[in-house]
C-alpha cells in the first residue's frame, strides 16, 4: 500500500517538473540549419592514452567529407588483453547520418563514426573475434575531440 503511495508521489513530482522545463535550444540566426549529426566529418585524429585501471588505446583516424582515409585502433584492456581494428580489414558503408565500415570477413564487426558537439567517437559492436576472448564487454569506443584531433573527454 505505502509503495503505491510512494510511486504516486514520485509520478506527481517528476510530471510537475516536466512542467518547468526551459525552453528548447534554438541555433542563432544564420547558424547552420543542418543537425551535427547530418553534417560532413572531417577529422585528422590521433589519440593515445593510458588510464589509471591499466586501458590503454592508441587510435588514429584520418575522414574527410565523412570518408575514411586512415583508420588503426589498439586498445588494451589492463592485463587481460587487447583488440586492433585496421582499415584494411573494412568496407565502409555509409557515409551520412553516422559513418558505418563493415568487416570484409562476413563476421558482421562494425564500426561506426558519429559527431556529437563535443565529440567526434569510433565505436565497435560485434567485433569480439577481434578481440582477446573474455575482454570484449571491457573494450570501449575511443573518442576524439574535433578541434584538436587528439583525445576527448567523456
């Protein structure tokens, strides 16, 4: 009984907040009208970090007008083992809303581009195989900032 009351409670305050919220972000007058995510990437990036739990990466990407030209990615998860991405090994497939590359294997690895405003990230999914077994849930995107071409933050 208490737990109904409760969740009504938490409903009426998180609606009643819903009711304050400020108003939606507008770009100023003769600001680009295409979203981030419907823009060109362009990026000359290298990143190469060490963090304090041992997740080591070092990633260079290279897109122009949402092409890739030059991609290599090692990442080393401590101790446990490392995944490496290489061009070579991809085709890309799209180019506009998020840059794809699919695996020329048929194993169905991907990788994905995408911009956000703050961040250009190169991600993976179902890339296991390039992996040392029992690291891939550990294995994280990399990302890079857009100005300097070097590491991001998160």
């Amino acid at each position: 009984m208490w737990v109904r009351a409760l969740v009504a409670v938490l409903l009426t305050g998180l609606l009643a907040a819903c009711g304050q919220l400020p108003a939606p972000w507008r770009a100023p007058a003769g600001a680009p009208r295409a979203p981030i995510a419907d823009r060109a990437i362009d990026l000359q990036g290298h990143c190469a970090q060490l963090e304090i739990d041992g997740f080591r990466e070092d990633a260079t990407l290279v897109v122009h007008d949402s092409r890739v030209e030059a991609l290599t990615w090692d990442l080393q998860v401590g101790r446990r083992g490392s995944c490496h991405f290489e061009q070579s090994a991809f085709t890309q497939t799209r180019s506009r809303g998020h840059i794809e590359l699919l695996a020329r294997d048929g194993s169905g690895c991907k990788l994905m581009i995408w911009r956000d405003e703050r961040r250009i990230t190169l991600a993976h999914a179902d890339c296991a195989a390039r992996c040392t077994p029992g690291i891939y849930d550990s294995a994280w995107p990399v990302m890079f900032d857009p100005a300097t071409g070097g590491c991001a933050r998160p």
